[in-house]
C-alpha cells in the first residue's frame, strides 16, 4: 500500500487541530454511531482548558482517491513559539507539510518561525489558506504574503512553485480554486498523495533495521514507548535492537517487545513495521529522544536534528514557606529532582541543571507559557515549589567578548485607539518598530524586535492597556549586544507583618492603600504578598487587625463591611509579576506570592548589603 508521512504546521489559532478533526472524520476513522470529540486530537487536560497544542500527536487515515488506497500518516504540532521544540524534531520524520495560514490574520511569527525549518529540511511545503469564510479574511493577499515569505526564507524553485487551497477547517471543505463546489476535504487528501513524495527510506526494505526516536512517553503496561520513523529495515516484535546516542555510543541493549501503529485515534499492535512507517517501540528503558534504535550489526548512529537553545530560565526549589506541606504530598527534594530530569528527559526543549544552592534547581526552556506549563503538571501531580522570577538566558560572544541577549520578533494586533500607548510602553524597553500597518476592521499591526527580558511580565500590563482587546504574538529570532537596564514593574507591593487569617476589617481599611490579592479567611504568614500597592515602595502591614470592640460598640453596629472582589493571578500572571527578590509559592490547591526572605528586618539589611 502507498504510503505518505505528513506534518501539519501553522501558527497558534490558525485551526491545524480543527482541520484534523475533519480529514479524521471524512476519511472514515469514526464509525457512524460513534460519538466524536471536538479538536480529538487535544487529549491533554491542559491542552483541552487552554485551547491549544502543546505536545506533537500522531494520527494516521486510510484515503481512497484519485491514486487507489493510500495510507496518510498526520503529525499535528504546537503553534505555540514556546513549543517550537516539539516541531522541530517532529519535521524530520516527514517528507512533506500542510502549511495553515490564517485567510484573515495572515502570515504570523510562528508561521516564519516553522516554514524556515520546514525549508531547511528541503520539504516541499502544500499552503492551505485555512478560515476563508470569515467575514475580513482576504485569502489573495495573503497568499501573495505567503509567497514573499518563501522567498524571504530563501526558498529554492521547487519550493517557491508551492501548491495551494483554500479551506474552511471547521466548516470541513476545501477547494483549488475558489468558484469550485465546497462540499469535501478530497482534495487536501489528492494534493498530499501528488505533491508529497513516498518516503525515501521504503527503498531500504532490505538493510538492516533502524529508527530514530522523535517522542517519548511513559504507558503504564508497556513501559518507555519511543516513537519515530522507520529509516531502513524492519523491526518485528521479539527482535534483538540496541540503542546509539547521537554520537554512535551504545546506550543499552534490548528486545522489541511490542510495536505500535497509529491506526486512526487509536494505536494497534503490529507485527512488522516496515521502513517508511511511523510506530511506537516499547522494550528498552534507558533509550531516549535523538537516540537510534537498530539492529545489533549497526554501529552508526542516525543523524539527529539540533535543537535551538533555550532562552529563558528559572529556579524552581523546595517549598520553605510557613504553609508548606499542607496540600501536596510531593514536597521533598529528591522527588522534584527526580520530576524535573523526567520532564527535560521527554521535552528536549527544556535543560534542567542543579544550582549551588541545596534544594533547588535552574529549569530552561523556550518562554514563560512552556515552563508555566510544566509548573502546573507538577501542580496537578501533588508537588509542592517555589518559583523565582524568570530570567533570559545570556550568552557570551566568542569573537568581542560582548554579552549578548535573545532578541523576539513581535507580531501585535490591536484596535486603532490603542496603538500610541502600545508603541510608548515597548519603546521605553527598548523595542525597536519595523513596521506598522492598517489591517482591517478599525485594527493595526505593528511588527517590533525586541529584548526577550522587556517582555517578561508585559502581557499582563498589555492586556490592560488595549482593555483585553490586543492580540501579541512573538518568536525567538537572534542574540544581540546587551541593550542595558530596563525598567521593571513601576508599583511596590503590600506585604503582611503576621502570620494567621485574615480578617475582613483589616483588608476593608487596606483597600485604599492598593489591590489586594487575598480575601477574608484566608491563612497568610509574614512576608507573605498580599496585593499591589498604589505607589512605588513596598509596605508592611497588618492584615490581621480586627475593630476594637467595646459594650458600648458592638460588632455590628457599623454598617456590613463590603470587600472588592480580590484580583487572583494565575500561575502564568504570578510568574510574570514578581521582581527578583520574590518567589511564588505552587501548591496543589493555592498560588501565592511571598518575599524570598520573609522576616522585615532581614529584607532591610539584605537591601542594604545589595546596594
């Protein structure tokens, strides 16, 4: 049977999840009767609440077109730039790509960011101009972005000469051109079957058998299961394999105990799996991802894609706080090690290494969202840490000696009111704007280069400033020379001076002094962060002050004491907000906020010695 392997890359929110749902449901995968779940292939909690992709899956469909019966193997990848680890391993188990762009948005950072890769590689890419039944979307100038894209990217002529569609992903139809019936997704699947090429390794069926691990995940039965694509050979269950590193050093040895296909949502047992195929091998326990699987007559290793380094890091350490052990059960530091190695283990995205002090750990990785993400695994799991604020990470020029820093491309769509006070913000840290541009629908987008670090903490201040109505996306592009200081957060915090519960009298008196992020009720201990203040110092204060009561003024002779809502911050606004001298304590039930040293005195002799 022929077969084709597949990627489906786009940027964030531009429907690839969508689109699989409908070429899953129009290839026949799900019978009749069976009740189908919408973006099927988001089987993560965090994926699902999100609304987005965070780990590469694969699926795969039978399609009876124009060419006979073929077999389609399709990866679905993030869109998110924190993600771009996952596509970039996920690319070289392919040899062709849906590329989704958005018929109104247009060509975004990420859409640059996985295209560029994809070129690289020498895949010829299919565009789908995904969404062309929007009210704004305007499929011909982005097609022709999209042609300037390639061309920027130094595209060769095969490249350049893309085909391409026109699609509505939710509404399952997509056409050549634009007049033709929209009833179908067949031609997306008779575009892959004639654009892309059969896989190049079916022509090693008689060598030796041997695989190069892209995804590892852990199955409660089966053990470690590595999966990627079948290069040369065949691999049947019970066959002796070892497993080389990168560099052709034996990792271990081992037997194929079960090998798995992907046969639509669900993955079935197979007996052989045949060059050219992508299946999941369980048997070894020490193997991992860039690692090659072979027979035991191969010593050389397969050649593996380098991964982009990571930008961003952060200390992640054993709750020391007051309240800690309360609520998780996983709170020692051996456990968390032991979690964090696992995680940089599967995600080679993310670098964890063991810092000098005791109980703590420095976890790098691609942006706030990636490492945010994996805080809350870690939550969810039982796991009790405290955070510190994140920081870029810097490199050295080897040729100056100058300190250089991560540079993003930033991509922002925002209402025509609120580009002035966007434009001021970025350029007071140290944003440089490329270009600005009317895009429809009372909206602009302005494309800036800014400073990974001038970004930390902006969503939050951004989302205000454009009243929730802004759109910010942003891709790690290159290292520049040191831009110098940049203003960090411009208000102090409230911070209380004793441990207990809080009382609603004390809070009531302490709302004029700022924004409170607790409620009534709650336990808090000194040092812990219980709102912003209005002005630019930090303030201890007294959260447990309750009103003096006499026989003469009984409690309730005042007038019922009404609180505002307090503002609660989520684990990723949390991370974002503290300055460096603040941590964020995780637990499974709470998010808090706290001093790193928590007794006032302390604080003061610490930022005396500091300055």
């Amino acid at each position: 049977m022929a077969l084709r392997n597949i990627a489906i890359i786009a940027h964030v929110d531009h429907g690839k999840t969508t689109l699989v749902d409908q070429l899953l449901a129009q290839s026949g995968v799900f019978r009749a009767n069976e009740a189908t779940v919408e973006r099927a292939m988001d089987s993560n909690d965090q994926e699902r609440e999100r609304g987005i992709t965070i780990l590469a899956k694969c699926t795969s469909v039978l399609w009876n077109g124009k060419a006979g019966e073929t077999r389609i193997n399709i990866i679905d990848t993030p869109g998110h730039a924190d993600f771009g680890g996952e596509v970039e391993r996920i690319l070289g188990m392919v040899d062709g790509c849906l590329l989704l762009v958005d018929a109104e948005e247009g060509v975004m950072p990420q859409t640059k960011f996985v295209l560029g890769k994809a070129l690289k590689l020498g895949l010829r890419p299919i565009v789908v101009l995904n969404k062309v039944d929007r009210p704004h979307a305007d499929p011909d100038r982005v097609l022709n972005d999209a042609f300037d894209l390639f061309a920027a990217m130094g595209a060769d002529d095969d490249q350049l000469d893309f085909p391409h569609l026109y699609a509505s992903g939710k509404q399952g139809w997509a056409v050549v051109n634009m007049g033709d019936p929209q009833d179908s997704l067949a031609p997306i699947f008779d575009k892959i079957v004639e654009h892309v090429p059969e896989p190049a390794a079916a022509a090693k069926m008689e060598e030796p058998a041997q695989l190069l691990a892209v995804l590892i995940e852990n199955d409660p039965y089966l053990g470690r299961l590595l999966t990627g694509r079948v290069e040369s050979g065949r691999f049947t269950p019970g066959q002796a394999i070892h497993a080389l590193s990168r560099d052709g050093v034996e990792v271990e040895r081992g037997r194929v105990t079960k090998i798995l296909a992907f046969r639509g949502l669900k993955r079935q047992p197979i007996e052989v799996a045949e060059a050219g195929d992508i299946v999941a091998i369980a048997g070894l326990s020490k193997a991992t991802v860039a690692d090659t699987l072979c027979a035991m007559e191969v010593t050389d290793a397969l050649p593996a894609q380098p991964i982009d380094p990571p930008t961003i890091s952060m200390t992640v350490s054993v709750n020391d706080s007051p309240l800690a052990g309360r609520d998780g059960d996983k709170v020692q530091s051996r456990v968390i090690r032991d979690r964090l190695l696992r995680e940089a283990e599967s995600n080679v995205a993310i670098k964890v290494t063991e810092t000098t002090e005791k109980d703590a750990f420095e976890v790098s990785g691609r942006g706030e969202l990636q490492l945010g993400v994996l805080i809350e695994n870690m939550r969810r799991e039982g796991f009790e840490v405290s955070i510190s604020r994140p920081r870029v990470v810097f490199r050295t020029d080897e040729v100056t000696g100058e300190k250089m820093e991560p540079i993003e491309d930033v991509v922002i769509d925002v209402d025509d009111d609120f580009t002035g006070v966007v434009i001021e913000k970025l350029s007071a840290r140290k944003a440089e704007l490329k270009d600005m541009r009317p895009s429809g629908a009372g909206k602009t987008r302005i494309t800036l280069q800014s400073p990974s670090r001038s970004l930390i903490g902006y969503q939050g201040e951004f989302l205000t400033d454009t009243r929730g109505s802004g759109v910010l996306n942003r891709v790690f592009s290159h290292y520049e020379p040191y831009k110098g200081a940049i203003e960090g957060r411009r208000n102090g915090v409230l911070i209380s001076n004793s441990d207990g519960e809080t009382v609603a009298y004390a809070l009531w008196n302490l709302e004029e002094r700022g924004v409170l992020f607790v409620g009534s009720g709650e336990k808090t201990y000194q040092g812990m962060i219980i709102g912003e203040n209005a002005r630019w110092d930090d303030m201890d204060v007294n959260p447990l002050k309750a009103k003096q009561l006499t026989n003469i003024r009984s409690a309730g002779k005042d007038e019922a004491i009404r609180l505002t809502p307090p503002r609660r911050p989520t684990l990723e606004q949390a991370i974002a907000y503290i300055d460096d001298d603040e941590l964020v304590e995780v637990t499974p039930k709470a998010i808090r906020l706290r001093k790193q040293v928590l007794n006032p005195s302390f604080r003061k002799k610490k930022s005396r010695e500091d300055a």
